[in-house]
C-alpha cells in the first residue's frame, strides 16, 4: 500500500457511526465482500480465510514490533535525560565551588610606592566627591524647571504614540478581542483555531444523552450545517473560507456537546469568524505560542510554529501535531464506545 494513513480519516469516520462496536464495524466489512465481491466464492473455499489471516498476522507482527521499538526508545531518551541532568548538576555545582573560591578574602602585599599611589587616588575621589554634592545642591532650583519641561515633552509624545495607534487600528474598530484559544464565544457556541484547524463547540441543553443517530451535521467545502432532527439548525451557513471536507469530522462530548474539527485548506492564515455571519475577530490580536514569530511572514510563520511545537513534543516524548489529533480521534472514539478494548491500540 503506498500510502497507509490515506484512509484513516475515512475508516475514523465509519467507526464512530457504528454504535455497536467493533464487531459491527467488522461485519459490514465482511458484508460489503460478500454483496459487492466474489471474494468468499471466486477462489477455493479455504483461499479466502488463509488471506484474511495472513494479513492478521503481518499487520499483528508490525504491531508488536512498533511497541517494541517505542519503549526501547523511551528507555533510551530517559537514560539521556537522566545523564544530561547529571552533568548539568556537575557543572553548577563546580561553578558554586569556584564562586565561593572566588570570593573569599584575599591578602596583597603593596610596597611603598605602591602604597603612596593608592593613598593619592583615595584622596582624589574623597574631593570629587564633595565637589559633585556642591554642584547638586546649587543646581537643585534650575532641576526643578528642567524636569517640568521634560515631562512636558513626555506627555506630547505620548499624545502622538496614541493617535498613531488609533489610526493603526482603525479597520479593526468594532471587531471582537479574540478568546484565548485565539476564536470567539458566542451566544449558541465557541470556536478556537491553530493556524491548520479550527474547533467549534456547540452545547445543547436537552434532556436526554445525544447520539449520532440525533446529529444532522453536514461538512462541506465552503457550507457547515449542524443541528438536530426535527429542530432549525444551530449553523446553517457558508464557511468563512474552504475546508476539507474529507478530514474533517465532529464527535459528542459528555453526551450534550457536539465538537466539530474543521480542516483549514489554507493553512497559512487566520480566521476571523466561522461562517459570514458570525461577528469578526480582530485576528491582529490573535496569539500564538511565540509572539517574537509575529515578525515573519504569514506562511514562514505557520510552518515555524508547526516545526517548533513538533520538536518540543519530540523532545518530550510526547506525540507530534499529526499524531495527537489522530489520538484524540481515537480517545473520543473509545469514550462512545466503553465495551470495546482498545488498551493496545495505537494510531501513528
């Protein structure tokens, strides 16, 4: 297979619609080779069991030895660690041991030439030092003049800086401050964004839990509908700008909280709002995890923040942007679905 993760999205999305578990999910598998294929008829009798079973296996095998190779890593990246962190406490208390050497009282013989020079520079700075409190104390009316002046100037600049600012900003007047996830609340829901996806949380006050079979939610290119049957939909309305609609998907949460994750298809910009109608953020404020980033450009920019957060997660051991969102797929995945074991499953 040339590419293995092309379809992850696709199969995703055909498990959380099967409430029934992963035994269903395996039958409609089997149930479409069986109505659309000849594959349990089209060889001998025992050639189609052999196949499924030697795929079992090789993607088993894989399994194991990725686990493996993962905790062998693990092992490996804490042993570093530990090291890097004990030579780091070497070398501080090296340098404590130094320091305390340093500055401990120390004893300097000086002959009589010496000792004549180091009593004139004493009393040089002893009369310096009386001549500079004598200018201060007569210069101490003219200060006060001088000060109030300089205030003045202050003020003025001020002034300046703040009509320049408003200027700056005037486009953006009446535009929202964006939230901390770097969207905006609104009445019926909330939306954050990165600079490649977007999240938006609606929450809906029923009485009951929430199934999919409740949900209408409909991803398009350049329109998001949600809602529930027989109700006027929450969102009915086109998109501030286009999405894939192939790796976007929405999921339940805590039974009352529909969570929808839109792809973005430029991922080199910010969004102002979710659809047309929705009041715009001011995305000038927008924050991203380093501020000193917002003197690159736009798509530098984007890719510096990918690449930066991605080494850091490395670095911890922790999971990349790519693979997070695949586990958080798989984690809401689980959550729906409580009589399944997933406690070796994993998503790369």
């Amino acid at each position: 297979m040339a590419d293995p993760e092309r379809f992850d999205g696709v199969l995703l999305a055909m498990a959380q619609q099967h409430t029934g578990g992963i035994l269903e999910l395996l039958d409609t598998f089997f149930s479409f080779l069986e109505r659309k294929t000849d594959f349990y008829t089209g060889a001998e009798s025992t050639k189609a069991e052999k196949l499924v079973m030697t795929k079992f296996r090789e993607h088993q095998r894989k399994a194991k030895k990725k686990q493996e190779d993962q905790a062998k890593e693990k092992s490996e990246r804490e042993e570093r660690k530990r090291k890097k962190e004990e030579k780091e406490r070497e070398a501080e208390e090296r340098k404590r041991v130094t320091a305390e050497a340093d500055s401990g009282p120390k004893i300097v013989e000086l002959d009589d030439e010496e000792a004549a020079k180091l009593k004139q520079e004493l009393e040089e700075k002893k009369k310096k030092k009386e001549s500079d409190e004598t200018e201060m104390a007569a210069s101490a009316d003219s200060s006060t003049v001088g000060d109030s002046e300089s205030d003045k100037q202050d003020e003025k600049k001020a002034e300046d800086n703040d009509s320049e600012d408003e200027d700056e900003k005037e486009e953006d007047k009446g535009k929202l401050k964006p939230n901390r996830l770097n969207g905006g609340d609104y009445e019926n829901y909330r939306w954050g964004q990165i600079l490649s996806e977007l999240e938006v949380r609606v929450p809906f006050n029923v009485s009951f839990p929430l199934k999919s079979r409740d949900v209408i939610c409909d991803i398009q290119q350049k329109r998001l509908k949600l809602g529930l049957k027989g109700h006027k939909p929450i969102i009915d309305e086109e998109l501030h700008a286009k999405v894939k609609p192939e790796e976007s998907f929405w999921t339940i949460e805590d039974k009352k909280l529909i969570v929808i994750h839109l792809e973005k298809v430029n991922k080199m910009e910010w969004w102002s709002r979710v659809v047309v109608t929705d009041p715009e953020i001011n995305t000038r404020k927008v924050q991203p995890e380093n501020s000193k980033l917002g003197d690159l450009d736009g798509e530098t920019r984007g890719m510096v923040e990918k690449m930066m957060f991605d080494q850091r997660q490395k670095e911890m051991g922790l999971p990349t942007s790519e693979e997070q969102k695949k586990q958080d797929i798989l984690k809401k995945f689980m959550e729906q679905h409580p009589e399944m074991d997933f406690s070796k499953a994993k998503i790369s």
